[in-house]
C-alpha cells in the first residue's frame, strides 16, 4: 500500500509525524547490492498517545527507533527490507503507521505504506 494524499492529510491531522530522509547506511557486511541506497522513513504517531504540550521530542518518540530499525533489517539482508523494517516499526504501540521508502543511486526503488487501522 501507499500512502495516498487523502491518507496522508489525515495523519497529519491526527498525529505527528516523525521522518529521516536520506539515510545512507553503511554497507557492513560488503553486499553490493547496498552499495547506493538511500532510505527515507516516516512514522506517524497519534496526537493523544503524547503527553507533550510543547511539542517536545522527548514526548513523541526517538528518533533512533528509524535508523536502529534500518539498521537491524538491512544486516538481515535487501530482500523484504522494506516490509520487515514497517511491521517492525508498527510493533512499537505508540506508532500508528510507518513507511519506507528505498531508492539507489537517486532512482526510486520501492515504498511499503502501512496504517495499523487500515487492514
């Protein structure tokens, strides 16, 4: 699934939405087929699930929950990646939806959209 503009307008409406954008992880276990990727993140997470009334991140979520996520599923290999490191995300209770987003040598690859209450 993708995340549509109508999709997307009500997240942002709900929840705060967290991204890391152009992550380039360091290839650690010398696959060539790591070599060029870039990887963008988003998490949405709902307004009433944090606290903060200043809008502070510490309130939200950290944001090395993406990267370590990133990480962690990267060194398990390129295959299912994307959709591995999502479901993982979305075990986190306080994340509503997450979505990866792949690309090598700045060509779009892939993007796995999920919303835990769209099913």
């Amino acid at each position: 699934m993708t995340c549509t503009t109508e999709l997307a307008d009500r997240l942002r409406t709900s929840c705060r939405r967290l991204f890391l954008r152009n992550f380039r992880p360091i290839n650690t276990i010398g696959l060539k087929e790591f070599n060029g990727i870039r990887v963008n993140a988003e998490i949405y997470v709902d307004v009433e699930d944090s606290p903060s009334k200043n809008d502070l991140l510490s309130d939200v979520i950290d944001y090395n929950v993406m990267r370590d996520t990133i990480i962690l599923y990267l060194d398990r290999g390129i295959e299912n990646f994307a959709e591995a490191a999502v479901d993982h995300l979305l075990s986190n209770w306080s994340i509503r939806a997450a979505e990866i987003k792949v690309s090598r040598d700045n060509i779009f690859c892939y993007s796995i959209f999920k919303d835990k209450l769209i099913r």
